[in-house]
C-alpha cells in the first residue's frame, strides 16, 4: 500500500476560500495524490459524524491536522473533533485504535518567527503551543510531528508555492527542515 492511501489529511480552515497558504498547500497536497478531507465543508453545521470520523482514522497510517494556528492553538472544529472523536475506549483506555499511528500537524502561522521566541511579542517558540496536541496523540499512543511555517498573513505566491512544495515533500516523509526564520 503507498504511502499516499494510508496518509489522510483533515483541513480545519474555517474559511478555506480567503486562505492563501491553506488553500495552497491542500491543493499542492491533492494534485500529489493525498486525500484531503475539508473538515469545514464536510460539518458546516459543527455536528460531527464520529463514526466516519473514527473509520477514516482507523484505515489510515498516518492522520494529518492542517491548520492556521489560531489564538496559539487550532480553530474549534479542530478541538471539537478532539474532544468528541478521540473517545474513551476507543482512541484510548483500550483498545487504543490509534496506537502506532502517526499524528502530524501542519500549520500555517500568520506572524513571521522573529515574533516567537523568548524576545518576541508571543514569548515562545511554535514547539511550546503545540504541547497540548504532543500530549494528546501521546495518550493515545501516536507518533507526533509538525510541519509549520511563518508568514501566513503575509508571504508573497512564490513563498507560498515554497511551502506547499516543503509540505508536499513532508507528507511523503522526505527530510524537510522547518525554516525558522523569513520562512
């Protein structure tokens, strides 16, 4: 089986239309044969169908969250798809359906990486927010990474074009260095 079919990507942008790099890296993604389920589109109404959502994890080998980062986490269908999807008894406490998995995390920050840091106006590097996310497909026993430039709010189409291609090659789990700074 190719990497693409055990790969699944879940696109949490709640307005995909007015995202440059979102919009970008999914089709990058897409046209390089990955599934890409727009989480948005999928539930506009917010209701979740926690039996698909919960098939698809389980056929998949590697389950992708993209996102912009919002407030230094993800938009709320993210959040309510962890909360209500990741059950008890199921993604963990037995029989852990995820364990061996992979949970990767690809964002979209809208500020350069001089804002992040210690002497920058968010105070702590990207690694820092996504804690939250480590921890979660930790406990259900998950392999975690991340994939996250800077410069959502503002990176020219070239740069954009970049990205989705750093993107497309991380999907299919060639070595891609985050580019910390002007990236």
């Amino acid at each position: 089986m190719s990497s693409r079919r055990t790969v699944v990507i879940n696109l949490f942008h709640p307005d995909l239309s007015r995202s440059a790099t979102n919009r970008v890296w999914a089709t990058a993604a897409r046209e390089a044969g990955f599934p890409v389920r727009d989480l948005y589109a999928l539930y506009p109404e917010g209701t979740l169908d926690i039996a698909e959502e919960q098939r698809v994890c389980e056929e998949a080998g590697a389950i992708v969250f993209q996102h912009p980062m919002h407030w230094y986490g993800a938009p709320w269908l993210l959040k309510k798809w962890i909360d209500e999807v990741l059950t008890g008894g199921w993604a963990y406490g037995g029989p852990d359906r995820l364990a061996g998995k992979r949970w990767r995390q690809a964002i979209s920050v809208g500020a350069g990486a001089s804002e992040y840091g210690p002497d920058g106006s968010r105070r702590y590097f990207v690694p820092e927010f996504l804690r939250p996310f480590e921890r979660t497909a930790g406990f259900c026993r998950m392999e975690f990474d991340t994939f996250f430039r800077f410069g959502a709010g503002y990176n020219d189409d070239a740069t954009i074009r970049r990205q989705a291609d750093e993107y497309v090659a991380w999907l299919r789990g060639e070595s891609v260095q985050d580019r910390p700074v002007g990236s």
